[in-house]
C-alpha cells in the first residue's frame, strides 16, 4: 500500500497477515495530490499541489525522479499512455494537454484545448 502524507512523503505499508511494516520511500518536499501507478505497476507518478511531476520504480532503487516541472500553467492531472509504460500525458489548468517520454521528460506532442481545466 503506498500513500502519500500531506508535508510530501511518499510512504510504503507492507501488510502481511495481521503485521505490517512501514518504510518512508522518498520526500520530495511537496504536498502530493496524486499518486498513478503504470498498468503494469513498475513505474508510480506522483502529481504534486505546485504541478510537478515525478516518478518512483519500487523495484529499482526506490528513486523519485522530477519528471515534469511546473511552468507557466500547473500540471493539474497525468496519467499513463497505455499500453506499455513508455509514455505519459498530461493536462495543464490552461487547457493543454501533452504527451512526455517518461524515460527523460522530452515533450513529444502538445494541444490547446483552449478550455479552463477542472479535476474532481
């Protein structure tokens, strides 16, 4: 079970029977507002309050990566292009929506909705 705590830190419980264990994985310093796993649950995004965008593989070093960073418009929302795990999208308050290379962040395509954006 992975959550996020409201100071920024990403925490693991691990529940096995009637005990559980809890690791703090990383603490990016930011109030996380959402936490997106890939379809195939090795890549986990973490949107932040300010935009940002990061990325945490658990089975790898445990790393949280700054995948997006907030620019003139918040990212409001991302999520996975599926299938596979190889790119993401996202969606500024703004209206434009993008598409990222999750290896490095690279903008690949962006489009202006031209539309004010609200996530409920």
């Amino acid at each position: 079970l992975y959550f996020s705590a409201q100071e920024g830190i990403l925490f693991f419980y691990h529940v096995k029977g009637l005990q559980y264990e809890m690791k703090i994985c990383a603490d990016i310093l930011q109030p996380i507002s959402r936490l997106i796993f890939s379809p195939d649950y090795t890549i986990l995004l973490l949107v932040t309050d300010q935009g940002t965008v990061y990325t945490y593989k658990p089975a790898q070093s445990g790393e949280v990566v700054k995948l997006l960073d907030a620019c003139s418009s918040c990212f409001l929302a991302a999520d996975f292009l599926t299938p596979g795990n190889k790119y993401c999208v996202s969606v500024t308050i703004s209206g434009e929506v993008q598409v990222w290379l999750l290896e490095d962040g690279t903008c690949l395509s962006k489009l202006n909705i031209d539309i004010e954006v609200h996530v409920t």
